[in-house]
C-alpha cells in the first residue's frame, strides 16, 4: 500500500454495474422498471397506511415509515445511476460523493432500526395481546422513530467525517454509487481506524437491530409452539411471515457486504450485491407486505376503487361542462 502515489481528489469516477458497452442500454431499461415499480409500490403502501381508516395503528404507522425509507434509498442512488449508465461523463464531485455517502449510510441504517421496531410490535402482539393498546402507541412509534434518526444520523456522520480524512490514491470507484467499501478500498493506506469502527459502533448501531429481532422471535416462537387455537397459529405466523421475509433479504445482504476487513473485498461481486438491497429489496418489500396481508390487500382496493369512481366523476362532469358550452344560446 505505500506504494501507492497519493493524488488530490477533487471529484470520483463511478464505474457503474458493468464496463461492457453494450450491456449499458439493457442494464438502463432493467434499472428503471425496478425503479418505477419501487417507487410506485411504496408510494400506493405509504397512501393506504395513512388514508385508510382501519389501517390507522402502530403496525402500519411502521409499516408507512419503512416505504418512505425504501423510496429515499433507492432515490438516493438509482437515478444518478440511471444518467450515469447512458452517459459517457460519470463523474461526481468529492464534495457530492460525501453528501450520498452519509444520506445512503443513514437511511440504510434507519431500516434496520424500523424493523426492529415492528419486531417488537409483533413480539407484544402475540405475547402479550391484553396489553398492547397500552404498551404500543403511535407516540411510542414516533419516539422511536425520531431516536433512530438521531442515533443513526450522528453514525453516518462519524463515518463519513472519517473518510473525509483519508487519503486517496486514485478517483476510480468500482461501484455506481459512493459507498465506503469501494472509497476504503481507494484508501492511501489501510483504514484501520475506519475498520475499527465498522467492527464496534458499526455492529452496534448496524447489527444490533437484527439481534434484536431474532431475540423477540424466538420469544415469539415459544409462544407459538404452545398455542392450541389452530386460527390464533395461522394469523400468528401470517403477521410474521412478511416481517421475517423482508428481514433476511435485507440482512443477509448488508452483513455480506460490510462485516469483514477492507483487504477482502470483492468489489465486482460487492456492487452486484449492493444492487440487491438498494433496489430489488425496496421493490420486493411492498409486494410481499401486499400479497401476505389480507388488511392492505383490502385497503388496496378500497383506494384504488375510489380513484377510479373520483376519476369516473370527474370525466362526467368534464362531458356535463363542455355539453353546456358547446350549447346554443336560445
């Protein structure tokens, strides 16, 4: 490593997915119906949790919060990705680099947080259902809510005063966004100090969360194992079901891409993973809460049932007002 020259960086080139010219056009169209579809999903979820009238409790207050964080993710990352895969020009400005950096860092981080919280939701809905309207409020969410913000804010920015600090030897980052694998990677020297932190404060404001889930499941569990009521079983495990599929895509990934020494990374492979949990996540995410969950299948069709009777009231009345104008003055 000391080898290296040491340059003044002042902007990074963004190698994107692939170097291959012709896999560029195909790459685009694939990304963007992702995109859309992402976006799209989360917003129609973010819609009915806040619109209809037996969706208003702290599960989908949560659930609302977790679209919103999958609509800032993918939107911090996907479309610079999109204007950089059809352009010859794929330069970010280091200034831009580090503002991407501690947004993607922190909405990231938050994810986990708010998944932990509608563990923990669950946990007191199946273990102790006599007192969840007591235990359970939308103010405890929203406390919740704003201290993860605080707390993974305040991470993201250690972190990303601490890259602010290296120093780089070259401007070629073998991702499509800045993510501080690939700018450790670039690093003059070995980034001890920056590995010490992924390996302590990292696993405790990152990691923690997943621990904490597995600990209210297995609680969960054991209540499970004792139920009798065959019904009271199947909702158990249908209200889980969604929870702990969304769980395992999003920490199997993050645990492979980031808990390990900069020495070992892959970054070909790492970026092809990082495209897992920055766009296929945040778009699978309202599918399976959607197609597993009777309450937002329902309330899905009560919206989508009133914008089509708005929209068919409104095309009336559009034919009624040109009718009136278009007839002559007696």
């Amino acid at each position: 490593m000391a080898t290296k020259n040491k340059t003044e960086v002042t902007e990074f080139v963004l190698l994107g997915l692939s170097s291959r010219p012709e896999m560029q056009p195909v790459i685009f169209g694939v990304v963007l119906i992702m995109y859309l579809t992402a976006v799209l999903g989360n917003t129609l979820l973010v819609l009915v949790a806040c619109s209809d009238p037996r969706l208003q409790t702290p599960m989908y207050f949560l659930l609302s919060q977790l679209s919103l964080i999958d609509i800032c993710l993918t939107t911090i990352t996907v479309p610079q990705m999109l204007v950089h895969t059809l352009s010859v020009v794929r330069s970010i400005s280091y200034n831009c680099c580090m503002t991407q950096l501690f947004f993607f860092m922190a909405v990231g981080s938050m994810e986990g947080h708010l998944l932990a919280a509608m563990a923990y939701d669950r946990y007191v809905a199946i273990c102790d259902p006599l007192r969840y309207s007591a235990i359970v409020s939308h103010s405890l969410c929203l406390r919740i809510t704003l201290t993860s913000w605080v707390v993974v804010s305040l991470n993201s920015l250690l972190y990303s005063v601490l890259v602010t600090r290296l120093t780089f030897c070259g401007n070629q980052v073998t991702h499509f966004f800045c993510d501080i694998t690939p700018l450790l990677k670039l690093s003059c020297t070995r980034p001890v100090v920056n590995e010490m932190l992924i390996f302590t404060e990292g696993v405790a404001v990152v990691v923690s969360p997943f621990f904490f889930i597995l600990g209210s499941y297995i609680r969960i569990g054991f209540v499970i194992a004792h139920m009798h009521s065959t019904a009271a079983l199947n909702k158990a495990l249908s209200t889980c079901g969604s929870h702990i599929m969304v769980v395992l895509l999003l920490y199997g990934s993050v645990i492979r891409m980031y808990l390990k020494p900069s020495s070992t990374y892959d970054l070909n492979q790492d970026r092809q993973i990082a495209i897992f949990y920055t766009l296929v996540t945040p778009m699978l995410n309202p599918l399976i809460y959607s197609l597993r969950n009777q309450e937002v299948k329902g309330a899905l069709t009560r919206l989508l049932r009133k914008l089509c009777i708005s929209g068919s009231f409104q095309v009336g009345s559009d034919k009624e007002r040109m009718t009136n104008i278009m007839r002559p003055n007696v």
